[in-house]
C-alpha cells in the first residue's frame, strides 16, 4: 500500500507539474492577447484621429474652394468697374445729359455696393507711400515736391482686396 501511496503522489505530482505548466501557458495566451487588444485599441484611436483630421482638412479645403470661387467670379468683374469708372470719368467732363450721368452713377454705386457686400475693399494708393503688398509700380516720374517722394503721385488702375487677400495690386505711377 506504501508503494500504491507512492505511486499516486508522484501521478500527483507528475499531473500538478502538468497543471502548472499548462497555467502558465494559459497565462502567457492571456498576456498576448491583452497586448493584442491593447495594440487594436491603439491603432483605432489612431484611424479615429487621423479621420477626424481628414474630415476637418475636407471642410477647411471646401471653404477655401467656395471662396476661390467666389474669387474669381469677382475678378470677372473688376473690368466691368473699371469700365463703369472710365465712363463716369467721361461724363464727368462732357457737357453731356445729365440723365446719362445719374444713370452710369447709379450702375456704378449698385455695382460697388453689391461688391463692397462680397468683401471687396478698394485700395486706396493715391498719395500713400508706395507699398509693395498693395501697389505694383508701373513706372516712376520725378516728384513734383520732396515730400512726394516715394509716394504714389497716379494711379492707372485700381487695386481691390477681398477680405485680406489683395485680388488685384493697384497699378501706380510713383514719384522719384
């Protein structure tokens, strides 16, 4: 009986050596896939934020498009101002009707009024120190005082911002 007692302890023992090892078998199973879902995690936070990264650049580049657009449409108008400009300019001179002066004048104001509402900004040059981020310079003539040096004595055509954003440089005669 000592010998069968002998026998089951060491079965015993052989099965708990056993259990241990497949316990710590089962415990490294458990680790590697904790660290399987810890990495998962990781990276779906990461595509989260890059999305949402995605998505906000998406809105930023549309906005930036519209008012690209926007842009352009009033640029194709710049030259119908300048017309409007120039014909009042003339009619200014002329002894012409007075009506067709009220009515250039009245196109010329509904015109600039719809575009002032767009954000269009004139840029007013004349007499101003010349300033390369608003003025570019067509030629220079020499200043009829010292005091008008540097400064901008004409204007050829005007130069317009919309919002921040300089759409159209004025074109200036500068004196030297």
């Amino acid at each position: 009986m000592a010998e069968k007692k002998k026998k089951d302890n060491s079965q015993q023992g052989a099965e708990s050596k056993k259990l241990s090892a497949q316990l710590e078998e089962n415990k490294k199973a458990l680790e590697e896939k904790d660290k399987a879902l810890a990495d998962s995690k990781a990276d779906y936070l990461r595509l989260m934020a890059e999305f949402d990264t995605f998505r906000r650049r998406t809105a930023e580049e549309k906005l930036a498009l519209v008012s690209s657009a926007s842009a352009d449409t009033i640029k194709g108008l710049l030259p119908i101002l300048d017309d409007c400009e120039i014909a009042l300019a003339q009619l200014e001179k002329s002894n012409d009707s007075e009506a067709a002066k009220e009515g250039t004048k009245l196109i010329f104001n509904k015109l600039t009024a719809y575009l002032k509402g767009k954000g269009l900004e004139k840029i007013e040059a004349k007499d101003k120190e010349f300033d390369t981020e608003f003025h570019e310079a067509v030629t220079t003539f020499p200043a009829p005082s010292e005091d008008m040096k540097g400064k901008v004595i004409d204007v050829v055509q005007t130069g317009y911002t919309l919002g921040d954003k300089v759409l159209r440089y004025a074109k200036v005669v500068v004196g030297a």
